[in-house]
C-alpha cells in the first residue's frame, strides 16, 4: 500500500515509478496487486524480468522507454544495460537488505535528474540501522503487525542434545496438515555435491528425499529450489498457494513475497547457517492467517556458541528492529564509507553505533541547525577543511549511493 501511494504521487506528477524486487516470486506478487489496484485508474503497469522471452522484453522496454509505461515493476533486469526510462521520478526498492549498494544505485542512475528514493525491509540489516543512526535516511516505522496476523512461537531444538524433538517436528507438521493447515521445511543449500561442508548438514534435496519417502510419506510434499525452471518454481508455488501441496521442502527461495496464509508451522534445518534477518524473514512466511504461526529451528551447535546466541535472540523475539540490534551488536556496522555491509571491523575509530547512539543523535540535531544558519560554513573554517577531505574522499560517494 505504501509503495502504490508512493507511486500514485510521483505518476500524478507526470513522472514513471520502478519497484525493484529480489526474487520473481516477488516481483510477481507486487505486479499482480498494483495491477489489481491501479490499472482501473488509467494507469499502465509493465513487467519486467529476466525469464520473460525475447519478444515480451522488447515490448516491455518499449514502453518504459517512450513513457507509456508508468509504473514497472521486476527484478534485477531493471538495472541490465540498455534498459531505458523515459521520466524515471521515483525508485522503490523492496526488502533492500538482499541488493548490493551498487545494485540500488544502478536504478537511481537509470533517471535523467536525481530520483526520490523510498527502500523498504522488514528486517534491517546492521548497516542499514547504522546509516539510520547517523541520520542519512528519514525513516518511517511500521512496528505493528497487519491486520489479521497472529504472533509466531519460535523454539530451538538442538539436534544432538534432543534427537527426539526433531521427530516431534515431524510429528507436529502432520498434525497441523491433518487440520487442514500447511508446512515448510528449509535448508540452507541445494544438493549435497555443492560443498564441502560436513556430510552432517542438511542439503534440500536429500531432505526432500528422506522426508517424502519417511517421517512426511503420509502428506503431499514438494520441492522448491532456485535452480529449478521457472515454469516449475511457478507451478509449485501456485499449487502450494491452492493448497493442493501440504508440505514445501524450500531454500531461502522463500525468503520474501511467499504469502500463503493457510500456512503454520516452518522447520528450519541448521538453522545456524543463516544470519538473524534471513531467519526472521523465514519465520515471517508462517502465522499470515488466523492461525496462529510455529516456527522450529534445528541446529548442531556449541551451547556458548555466538551461532546458538544468535538463535535464541531469533526465539526471544519477533520485533525486527530489536533482532537488527542484536544483528549489529554481533557484526558490527561494516564500512559505513563504502561497499561492505557488515564486518567486524568498524572504520569508525571512536564511535560505536549502539554505544553512542544518543551521542549520534545529537551531534546530527547539532549539525542541521549549523547548516541551516551557516550553509557556507563561513563561521565555521575548521569544519569547512574537514568535510572539504572527506569529499575528497571517493569512499564518501557511498553515503549517497547507500
């Protein structure tokens, strides 16, 4: 709804609108709505993505590029070379946290005058809250769940300690399938052969194997991963949308844009293998109905481990903005002067983003009523040299692209 009115704003003004999406799933789900919502209005929605033929491309291309299309809605294929808007006023960039810094530039530069900007994320990632901190965003909060939606219980089962839970977890998707609800199950990677890593992690298709044929044999399940045509990804989804799939056995294609709300319970194999924002917005792909949401996160690691500290936060809480704290506290704010989004070293020298915070808040208060009073910096010839250097500095360019 946000991003429509967004839109609706910049098309009234004469300009074109582009909402970019990670995933075609997404993208997908946001054309169909806009188009549902706005095209009764006169108002000429386009799709553009990499899967789209040829001929569907050029035609799709055309009408950015001579203005008829006013608002166009894809994925990455909107930043490829040769893509072309005719009035590009407004970017909307959703679930920002999955593009690169470059990525969301690449769009904003595909304007002939500087944009505005609308990014939207239901989970901040570390660099995001600390650009936040430091005042280079005005943020909007949306801290209450939608209408309709029921709270998430989320446990940790530690496969080692208690191998009996992890049947229970089984046990518990027939329960809630044999209610008439439905179920995912995720892992981190695709098959087995694409890593190294220890033969005890759980690859998604030898679970799809042992489950379809063991523990689930007696419900319907199928298998979702990024590497299948598109035709299947769609004709799976859309069957696991009509219901007629009771279990999904999924990668984190299902991250974002999933919205089945008959859905309930969600396990998710070595849980510790995904970072908190991934997991919360796993976790938010069940509990979308009047059912209330299970979400079960397996794992093999160490008690003390900063992996298990990590999942239990994921338990303690469903409020993304206190998880994205926890996400910051662990891996620090990155470069917040350039392309790495998070690490644990800060290129800050003295401030710490969470320590400093009402520090930061000031000094940002201070700083717009100099510049209000003082544009030129004339009064002030110290700071003038100082943010002289850092403009210098081809680092700084990032404040603007982030």
């Amino acid at each position: 709804i946000v991003a429509a009115l967004a839109a609706l704003h910049s098309i009234d003004h004469g300009c074109q609108a582009a909402i970019m999406a990670p995933t075609e799933i997404l993208a997908e789900q946001h054309y169909r709505k806009l188009t549902a919502w706005l095209e009764p209005l006169g108002i000429r929605t386009v799709w553009l993505t990499g899967s789209l033929k040829a001929r569907e491309k050029r035609e799709a291309q055309a009408l950015m590029a001579s203005g008829e299309g006013q608002l166009i809605i894809g994925t990455h294929a909107l930043i490829q070379e040769g893509v072309e808007f005719s009035k590009l006023g407004l970017v909307i960039v959703d679930e920002q946290h999955r593009f690169g810094v470059e990525q969301r530039d690449a769009l904003k530069l595909k304007a002939q005058l500087p944009p505005h900007l609308l990014v939207m994320t239901a989970t901040p990632i570390p660099r995001t809250v600390a650009m936040t901190v430091f005042g280079d965003l005005d943020i909007s909060t949306l801290a209450e769940l939608p209408k309709g939606r029921t709270p998430i219980t989320t446990h940790v089962i530690d496969e080692r300690e208690k191998p009996h839970f992890v049947e229970r977890a089984w046990e518990r998707i027939r329960e809630e399938v044999a209610q008439g609800a439905q179920a995912y199950v995720v892992a981190p990677r695709i098959d087995a052969s694409a890593s190294s890593e220890s033969e005890e992690s759980h690859s998604v298709e030898s679970l799809f194997a042992s489950l379809s044929n063991g523990p689930l044999s007696s419900i319907k399940v199928a298998l979702l991963h990024g590497k299948l045509p598109s035709e299947e990804k769609d004709r799976v989804m859309r069957s696991f949308a009509a219901g007629e799939i009771d279990c999904l056995v999924a990668t984190t294609v299902i991250e974002v844009g999933v919205d089945v709300p008959n859905a309930t319970v969600m396990v998710i194999a070595d849980a510790d293998r995904f970072g908190i924002s991934q997991l919360h917005q796993l976790r938010g792909r069940v509990g979308r109905g009047s059912k209330p949401g299970l979400c079960l996160l397996l794992t093999k690691v160490e008690e003390e481990s900063s992996a298990m500290e990590r999942l239990k936060a994921i338990a303690r809480s469903v409020d993304g903005f206190e998880l994205a704290r926890v996400d910051l506290d662990q891996r620090r704010e990155g470069d917040v002067l350039g392309t790495a989004q998070s690490g644990t070293r800060s290129q800050l020298r003295l401030l710490r983003v969470l320590r400093d915070e009402k520090i930061i808040e000031r000094s940002r208060e201070i700083a717009i009523e100099i510049i209000g009073e003082d544009p030129e910096l004339s009064n002030f010839p110290a700071l003038r040299e100082e943010l002289t250097k850092l403009e210098r500095d081809e680092r700084s360019d990032f404040i603007e692209k982030a």
